[in-house]
C-alpha cells in the first residue's frame, strides 16, 4: 500500500482509466450514432425484419439532442464507477463491473458490425480502445490479487449492468430533452 491507501499495481491508469477509454470510445459513438442509424434505419429493418416494430421504432426516435444527454447520464455513471474503483484500490465491485460490462460490451459493438457487415458507431473504438483497455486492466487487477473471479453470471451482470446503464441513460435523457407542450 502506499500512504495514499491505494495499492501501488492500481493506479490511476487503471481506475480512471475506464472513464478515458470510455470517454474516448463513446466520441465515436456520439460522432456517428444518431446520423448512422437514421441513414440505416430502412436498411436493417428490411434486413431483419423479425425484430420487433418497437425496437425499430425505440431506436428511430432518439434525436441528437437525446442521444448527447444519454451519453452525458452515462458519463457520470461510468465516472462514478470509476472513482469507487480508484477510492477502493480496484476493489468496488461497482468498478470491476462496469469494467467488464465495458468490455463485453465492446464485443456487443464488433457483433453488431459483423451482423450489417459493416462499420457501425463504437465499432472502430472497440477493438482498437475498448476490449484492449478492458483485458490490460483486468490484467492489472489480476496481478495484484483483488480482480474478483469471474463465472459465467459475472459475464451476464456485465452485460445486464451495461444494458441496465445504457436504458437508464436514455430514459433519464428523453426526461431531460422532452420538449414541454403548450
């Protein structure tokens, strides 16, 4: 330990680490999100036309405006888990999980694309940023004996909480860019 409390092998590369990364790969996502999925939206709705009306219609209603604060909500709440996983020398089970929802959730964006066959938003960062960043600090916390073991539920509450962070982002972002009615 160092007199900070913090063990030396996690420093905050590897804590506020995942708030850069995070920051970095969702600037792409933000970049081309919104306008991608516009000009895509007819396309993958006849290329899968087993998804349901209302995915298609849930994902064709959220505007730039609402798309930004989404990713803003999700800031803090990556930030947050960030700062518990830096407070806590990588021990928060809140960090070690938005660590590993980031990174499955990298692998969410590289199926994506290979499910249109082409480039989609966070698919460049993903495999360049995302699951690299996600491997190196895991092998960090590893290393210094506080990376909790991972089962296969841990996989499932890394997706969930990833998903579970992603609904919340943009139910409280319709909340706030929701235009009053007169």
């Amino acid at each position: 330990m160092t007199d900070t409390g913090i063990d030396s092998a996690i420093n905050s590369a590897v804590t506020y680490g995942l708030f850069a990364a995070w920051a970095l790969h969702d600037t792409e996502e933000v970049v081309y999100g919104p306008g991608w999925m516009r000009e895509n939206l007819p396309g993958l709705k006849e290329r899968f036309p087993g998804v349901p009306d209302a995915v298609w219609q849930a994902l064709g209603s959220v505007d730039d405006r609402e798309f930004r604060a989404a990713v803003g909500v999700m800031a803090a709440i990556v930030g947050a888990a960030a700062v518990a996983g830096h407070r806590t020398g990588g021990r928060s089970a809140f960090y070690q999980g938005a660590l590993n929802g980031f990174g499955l959730h990298g692998l969410v964006h590289l199926a994506q694309a290979a499910a249109v066959r082409g480039v989609t938003p966070g698919s460049v960062t993903s495999p360049l940023l995302v699951i690299p960043f996600t491997l190196w600090a895991r092998g960090r916390l590893r290393r210094a004996g506080v990376l909790r073991p991972t089962r296969g539920r841990d996989v499932l509450a890394g997706l969930a909480l990833a998903g579970g962070a992603t609904a919340v982002s943009h139910a409280v972002a319709r909340r706030l860019t929701r235009r009053p009615r007169f």
